[in-house]
C-alpha cells in the first residue's frame, strides 16, 4: 500500500470515529514579519517555541488522539528554519493546512510540496489598500506572486481574505479574480478578543472600528451572493450551512451554534500549551493531552466553551458545526471535490 493510501485510510477511519477531535490549529511560532492593522500578535512575539522533535512528538500525540486536519499558523511559520521537518511529519498524518502572509511561500515552495493547501493572505485586489492592511510595503506584490507561483509549480495554494468593513464590498470580486484562475478562496472575518485574561492561550486583536463590520446588511447581502455563486463555483470552500449561519448572526443578531471547542477542535500554542480555543486560559500541555482529555477537569472546560458567546471566528464556528462524524460527511456532500486526495 503507498503511503499516500495509507494516508487516506488512516484519514478516513478517524474522520468517522464518534467523540474524537477532528481539528487542531498548532501556532508553531510567535515570531511574525509583518505588522497587520487588525491583528496584534506581532505586538507579543516570542522567542520562545518548541523544537522540531518536540512538534512532532506533539503531532504524533494528536493523531493518536485522532485529529484529522491540522493548520499551522504563528506568528508566520514559514519563519521557522525547521518548518520543511515539521511539515514533512505533520503531512504523513493530517490534511495539513499552512498559513503565510504571502511573504515566504515562494522561499519554501520545496518544503510546501507535501501539504493539502497553502493559505495566502490576500485581502484586496488593490495593492495601496493591500499594504495598508498589512503595514508593509510590497506586501501584496509578495503575495500575488507567491500564489501564482505555486499555483504553476502545482501546489495546492488558496487565498484566504479576512472579511471586514474594509473590503466587505470587495469580496466577491476577490472570489471570482481567483476561482476563475483554478485557485480556491475561503474566508476568514475579522474579529476580535473580549478577553482580558493574562492567562489566555493568546491574544489576537482588540476592536479596530476600521474593520469592525458596520454594514450589517450587506454582509447579509454578501452572504446570499456567496451561497449563490457556490452553486456553480466549486473553488468557494465554505460550506453553505456556515455562510447561512454567518448570515444568521448579522441579520438576525442570532448565534445558532454552540461553540464545540475541546469537542470537535482544539489549539496548540508555541510552547505546547493547549486550549479548546485560544481566548481562553490554556489548560495543560500537548504531552498531558492524553492523559487529561477525558478528565473531569476537560468535561467542565467543554460546558464553559460550550456557553461562551463571546467570539465569532469562523474556525471555530466552522468546526463547531461540522466537528462530528454527521458533520464530516455533511462536509463531504457539500464539498466532495476536495476530498480528492483521499483517492490517490
């Protein structure tokens, strides 16, 4: 059996395995390259991180546990000089998912070869608004050339805009500019920390009222066009069920999910701490995972995440309503396209 084979059993027989993790978002690194107006981990970053040999370790825990996906994020991970060892492991084990600002891909396209999607941050067509964004000049040319270039070298690159006030109008047509190229789009939406707890896992921003979204009915307005256009457009990786559930929340002012964190999903900091999300406080270390997962101590963390009304993250939206085994082949339906790799 090719690896590639046993890849996809091993993927498929955790995917449909009932109480078990499906998702886990591992920030590799705290170190960051750019300054990003609506975010502030570049504002704390971190020396600090775990060695190679201790992700993997980590990594190989999450599988055992039966993580199926994996992202890992920072900071920008890409940063990392042992990020092709890391992703090498992780890619054995997980649909691998990394993330870069568009400024290191390009550098490390060797090391990306192995991974089920690169997300390139892109968040207009514009390249002024772009690097205003972003905060660093060039940074949209950085970007724009890295997906292209991947894209040619036939790595599975998507672009992924984070939705706010600032190019809420602008979003559809970053969707059709590259779906119609080949190149898939999903989305992230701006938000950001309620928390003032030093004990969080980590902090992502505070309230930028330039990017917090005030047109309320046209995020609606974008979400109807959305769900419409993913009737055709097979690039548009979202599922309907959370673009209806992201319409609900502007239109109605309504949450109809429960956050399933510590359930369906969970995150990983650079020093291993762990959390079901990372607004709240870290509860433990990637190596006690095991150990502590069915502990009492977990089964009252999952009633307080499962309560807590305080972030709309599309992740943690997305695999508190897809988390499950239902929700996997919900997922599958919706999106079977992308489940390709399970057949190489």
């Amino acid at each position: 059996m090719t690896s590639d084979r046993k890849k996809a059993l091993s993927i498929a027989t955790r995917s449909l395995a009932p109480h078990k993790p499906h998702h886990a978002q591992w920030l590799v690194t705290r170190k960051c390259n750019y300054r990003c107006a609506g975010c502030n981990v570049w504002k704390e970053q971190d020396e600090r991180e775990l060695t190679a040999e201790e992700i993997k370790k980590g990594l190989t825990i999450l599988k055992n546990l039966g993580i199926v996906e994996i992202v890992l994020s920072g900071g920008n991970p890409l940063l990392r000089e042992d990020i092709g060892d890391i992703i090498n492991h992780a890619s054995k084990l997980f649909i691998t998912t990394v993330y870069d600002n568009g400024s290191m891909a390009a550098k490390k396209i060797d090391a990306l070869r192995k991974v089920d999607f690169v997300a390139i941050s892109i968040d207009s067509l514009n390249e002024t608004k772009n690097d205003q964004i972003k905060a660093v000049p060039g940074a949209w040319k950085n970007a724009t050339q890295a997906v292209e270039t991947l894209h040619k070298e036939g790595v599975n690159v998507a672009v992924t805009p984070t939705i706010s006030q600032k190019n809420l109008y602008e979003i559809v047509d970053i969707t059709k500019h590259y779906t119609n190229k080949g190149i898939p789009v999903w989305y992230c939406l701006y938000s950001y920390d309620t928390s003032v707890d030093s004990n969080q896992l980590f902090r992502i921003g505070k309230e930028n009222n330039d990017f917090v979204i005030t047109d309320k009915q046209a995020m609606v307005n974008l979400c109807n066009e959305l769900i419409e256009m993913k009737k055709k457009n097979k690039k548009i990786l979202m599922t309907t069920k959370l673009l209806e559930t992201l319409r609900s929340l502007y239109e109605e002012n309504k949450r109809t999910w429960k956050c399933q964190a510590l359930n369906n999903f969970l995150v990983v900091d650079h020093l291993g701490r762990i959390a079901g999300c990372h607004s709240h406080n870290f509860a433990g270390s990637i190596f006690d995972l095991p150990e502590k997962w069915n502990s009492k101590e977990f089964k009252a963390l999952r009633k307080t995440y499962h309560e807590c009304t305080q972030c709309n993250y599309l992740c943690y939206v997305f695999y508190s309503l897809h988390g499950s085994p239902c929700g996997h082949l919900s997922l599958a339906k919706d999106q079977w396209k992308n489940a390709r790799f399970l057949f190489k």
